[in-house]
C-alpha cells in the first residue's frame, strides 16, 4: 500500500521468511558457516537455537538455498506435531524414495537406500526440522534412530533441529540424554544490537529499493530498537505499522510519534533485557564429550565435561584445546568462504 509512496519495488518488513532479504549480521554469518561446517564434515545432530523472533527460519531458507546451489539432497519439516507415521510419510515425499509400504522397517529400508545412493553420487542428504521445541519424546526418538544411518567412517543422514530457548530443556531431559550426546553443534541466535538493528532496517529497505537511507532517523531506529527489543520480527512490525502511518500522514520521515502509534496498535510493551548467563546457567550446559558450542560473537569451542554429585569438572584432554586467538582465526577464515558458496 505505501511502496508506491517511498518509491519500494515491494514491501521490505513482511513477516514471510525470504532469504532474499536475510541480513547477514555478524552472529548470523557465524550461525550459518556453523550449520554448513557441520553438515560437510558429516558429524551428525547440529542445533540452532534463539529467542522466537531472531531470524531462525528465515536463516534455514538461505542454508537451503546454499544447499540446493551445491545439489545437496534436503528436506525440510516444519511442522512439528505430526505422527510418527506421518513423519515418515514426509521423509519419503521430501527425499523421492520409492516405498509404497506403509510399514517402518521397509521404509526405514528404502531410505538408506536412497542415502547411500546418494551419499556414492557425492550428494549429501540433510533433514531440517524446525520448531523443535514442540517434538514429541516419540519423534525426537525417531530422530537419534535415523542418526544411526552411516557408514564406518561419516552419516548418511545430516540433522538440523532448531527451535527455542525451550528446546535446550527438553535435550536436557534424563531420557533424552542418548540424543543429547549426539549433538556435535550448538549455534545461537540472539536479539539484534542496536547496530544490528540499524543496520538490518538499512539492509532490508534498500533491498526493496531504497537507495538513500534518510526514512527512519537514527533516534527513530533507536526508539524501535528499545520497543522490539533487538527482536527482527517485532522490528518488521514495527517498521511496517510505522510506514503505514506515515504513508497516511503523507510524510517523507518516519517519526518518534509514529512509532509510539506503532507500539500501541500492535500492543508491543518495552520489557527489561535478561539478565546476561552466566558459565554453566544455560539448559543446554548438559554433558558435552567433545560437542561443539558456538554462538554470536563467539568462536566454536570443542568442550568435554561431565557432572558428578552436582558439581561439573573438565577431565584432561589428550588433545590441547584451541588457543583463543587460534579459533577466532579459524571462524574468520570458514566465515570468508561462505562467498564462494553463495555464488
């Protein structure tokens, strides 16, 4: 309705999880080389995880799209509340097995089959389940099982869950401890900086057409900052109720009052940051053996550590762990290679 007004080829804050309008901030070049790092060396069961809002799906869309540029085989679920037989069902539509039984044993057959097949042509197969918070203790078993398609040296099967904050309590649940040890990354999306969030308007409006950047003041973004609390989600809302309002007022700037307008009409209250974490507060601070935890900011780091009458302590490693700087060096160098991916 306002493009036409701010002369936009389309609406640049849609809550829809294009990848064409991902902004590559920082954390989230590190969240996707991460996810790319782990499916190429075969390591198995990787998690995302961030706050509801952070860009998590729409991350997901552009790791397909890699994918599929690289013929990788891929399938993607993204409803979580479905029957184990109906799990399957997608399984075999996503990957184009031929199994016209309904019995697990033959289709669990076929699918190896076809992961063989395609692990000899030199295409890897990754399964992508989204909202994984909300897996049933059935389908979360189904996972570890299809884990266990390999070879002797590498998996047939790459895994991504990705989810909430909440899905590191349910990894951190007694009986899923199994699948828990299978995990060999963790990546984490957090709310946007400030900076970020500058420059993830900035970002989104000259993808839509917007060469100069004079809409949306820097107090303004300030204002929208504080309300969506760093939150990409709540930031396109705000945005698009904001141009809504100014493109009814007729006005070439988005101001603080529209904003303010904003926030109402959409019932957005300011609520007070958490509380940073601490080492060891986190769900997913579970026994690691040699996992990898990687989040913004911060370079992937190989932890082994186990617990024992409440308390946790790191046994000594046969193999020094990376230097700092060392692994900070390493993160740059893979985050550089992601160009060639994208072209």
């Amino acid at each position: 309705m306002y493009e036409g007004f701010y002369r936009l080829k389309e609406n640049p804050f849609r809550l829809s999880p294009d990848p064409a309008f991902m902004c590559m901030t920082v954390q989230h070049q590190e969240a996707l080389a991460g996810l790319v790092y782990t499916v190429c060396t075969r390591s198995g069961l990787t998690v995302l995880m961030g706050e509801a809002g952070t860009g998590k799906t729409t991350l997901l869309y552009s790791l397909l799209g890699l994918f599929e540029k690289r013929r990788f085989c891929t399938a993607m679920c993204s409803n979580p509340t479905l029957t184990r037989e109906e799990f399957y069902d997608l399984l075999m539509l996503k990957f184009g097995v031929n199994c016209q039984s309904t019995l697990k044993s033959r289709q669990l057959a076929a699918l190896e089959e076809t992961l063989r097949r395609n692990h000899a042509d030199g295409r890897p197969s990754v399964l992508i389940v989204d909202e994984a918070q909300r897996l049933s203790a059935e389908l979360l078993e189904e996972v570890r099982l299809l884990l266990n398609l390999e070879t002797p040296r590498e998996k047939l099967l790459e895994i991504i869950i990705s989810g909430q904050p909440e899905l590191g309590e349910v990894l951190s649940r007694p009986d899923l401890r199994q699948l828990r040890q299978r995990v060999s990354c963790i990546c984490k999306l957090k709310p946007l900086t400030l900076d970020e969030a500058r420059e993830y308007i900035h970002h989104r409006l000259n993808r839509a057409g917007m060469a100069e950047q004079t809409l949306f003041s820097d107090a303004t973004i300030s204002l929208i900052h504080e309300h969506s609390r760093g939150l990409p989600r709540l930031i396109n809302t705000l945005c698009d109720s904001s141009l809504r309002t100014g493109f009814a007022l007729q006005s070439l700037r988005i101001t603080a009052a529209m904003v303010e307008e904003a926030v109402k009409d959409m019932d957005i209250a300011i609520s007070n940051p958490e509380p940073a974490s601490h080492p060891g507060s986190e769900p997913l601070d579970f026994e690691r053996n040699g996992s990898i935890i990687a989040s913004p900011h911060e370079a992937a780091v190989p932890v082994s550590a186990h617990y024992g009458n409440g308390s946790r302590s790191v046994p000594d490693s046969p193999v020094p762990m990376e230097t700092y700087a060392a692994r900070q060096k390493s993160v740059g160098l893979f985050s550089s290679l992601m160009d060639r991916w994208r072209q």
